[in-house]
C-alpha cells in the first residue's frame, strides 16, 4: 500500500477508505474495533469513520464495538450494577 495510508493497521485502512464490508471482515476475523487506532493512539474506529464522514462504516463498526454488558459492572456513578 502506498499513500496516506501506508503502514496504517488493517482495520484503520478499511475505515479510512470507507470499506465496510471490509471493516465487517476484519472484525469477524478477530480485529478489535474497540482499540484506538492512529499515530497516537488517538481515535477509534467510530470516531475515526465520523469524523471522515463514513456512515456506513460507523455502522458497520458500532455495531460490532457495542460490548456485551456484563452483570456486576458498575453502570457510572450513583447507579446500581445490572
């Protein structure tokens, strides 16, 4: 690969050139779209793919990102754990 892109993860490649059903491919193959991507660790997949105007891409991660919610896990402050 060569560009802007060069050197970039797989998954932040996908996303950055708007291939969903790549994003979709390399999540179901084990990527973890939670992980920050960038130089700088700096963004994530959803973010990175709203930011760049992706809407089929940030569908195609956000709903694979949303994790399971685990019972016993704190909801935030004040709440009570489901």
């Amino acid at each position: 690969m060569t560009g802007p892109d060069a050197g970039a993860a797989p998954l932040e490649a996908a996303v950055r050139a708007g291939r969903a059903d790549a994003v979709r491919a390399l999540v179901r193959a084990g990527e973890d779209p939670r992980l920050p991507l960038g130089e700088y660790h700096e963004t994530t997949p959803l973010c990175l793919a709203a930011s760049l105007g992706r809407l089929g891409v940030a569908d195609a991660v956000d709903a694979r990102a949303a994790a399971p919610r685990r019972r016993g896990v704190s909801a935030g402050p004040g709440r009570r754990p489901t």
